[in-house]
C-alpha cells in the first residue's frame, strides 16, 4: 500500500487528519508517516501536544505517494512554513498533493491550484492569503472534498470527504472508501 506523508505544524487542525491516519494504516494498509518543520513537538488547535518524528528535510527523500497538508491558522500568517517547493516537486514526482482548510493556502502558494479544479474555506480565502494564486476560475464551491490531477483539497468542515480521496488516492478501493463514508454517515441519517 501506499506510502501517506501527514504534514503537521504548530496550531493543527485536530480533526483534520484523524480519519486518514487513524484508518487509513490500521484498516487499509496504508503507511502513515507524520512530518513537521522541524522534528520535535507541536501542539494542536485543541491543546495536544505531539511528538513529531520527522522533519520536512526527511520528506521528499521518504518518497511519499501522497502528501497531506493539515490545516491550522498558522497557514494565514507569515509564521507558515515555505513548503511551496516540496509539494512542486512532489507532485512533479508523480505524489498527489492534498490539502484541508489553510493546508490549501500551502497548494495555492505552490501553484498546484492554477489550473485544476480545487475547493478551500472559500474563494475569498484563498484571493486574501497567497498574492499569486490564478485558480478562481476553477475554484469548486462544494461542501466535499474535490480530486483533479493528483492535487485533493477541502474546506476544513469537510474532513470525511477529504480523508476518503486521500485514501483513495493511497490505493484504497472505491467500494471500502464507500462504506467508511457510509460508515462515519450513519449517525446523520
């Protein structure tokens, strides 16, 4: 199964990459791996303090098939990691580049959202945070995550539909992605 790189920085979102990391190894085999700036901890937008393994100097040469930005607010301010040439040349290396809530302004800002149907918190999210992104008219208004050329992305209210195009692009099959939507559904019917 596929390698499933998770990017965390300080202030990330905690129920953002719960569904992907805490299915996507144990149930379908996917090998999960947590990066961050710089190994050491980092503490989530709910107070958790993680431990992270792996720095971003470790990524690329891990040869991950998918790359995962998790969301947070540090994506709105200066104090963001620059990753715009890792996720370039990740997905020129053939990984899908993936990203939730202000995890996309990092796709936006590496340009991967120019020309492919994409989706973020809102059109007006993406114009006011990254000076150059060029997408609008691409740009999918839609409560569920969106998949075009290897690059997934959502708003950060749509974390179900985000982990299943991940793992989808990780090689999980549509029918198993199917139930576990149905699955994590089922207290909303």
């Amino acid at each position: 199964m596929a390698k499933v790189a998770l990017i965390l920085t300080e202030g990330f979102a905690d129920w953002e990459y719960a569904l992907i990391a805490g299915t996507g190894g144990p149930y379908y085999g996917a090998e999960t791996r947590f990066f961050a700036h710089r190994a050491g901890e980092v503490t989530s937008l709910g107070g958790l303090k993680a431990m992270v393994p792996h720095g971003l100097d470790e990524l690329a040469a891990w040869k991950p098939e998918v790359v995962v930005v998790v969301g947070g607010s540090i994506w709105e301010t200066e104090s963001a990691p620059d990753i715009a040439d890792l996720l370039a040349r990740c997905h020129k290396e053939g990984a899908t580049i993936a990203g939730i809530c202000g995890g996309t302004l990092a796709l936006a800002r590496a340009g991967l959202l120019n020309g492919v149907a994409h989706t973020s918190n809102a059109l007006e999210f993406l114009q006011t945070h990254v000076t150059d992104y060029n997408g609008a008219e691409n740009y999918k208004e839609t409560p569920k995550a969106v998949s075009s050329d290897r690059v997934v992305t959502a708003a950060g209210t749509s974390p179900v539909t985000f982990a299943a195009e991940v793992l989808k692009s990780a090689g999980v099959p549509e029918a198993a992605l199917g139930e576990l939507q149905n699955w994590l559904a089922a207290e909303h019917a």
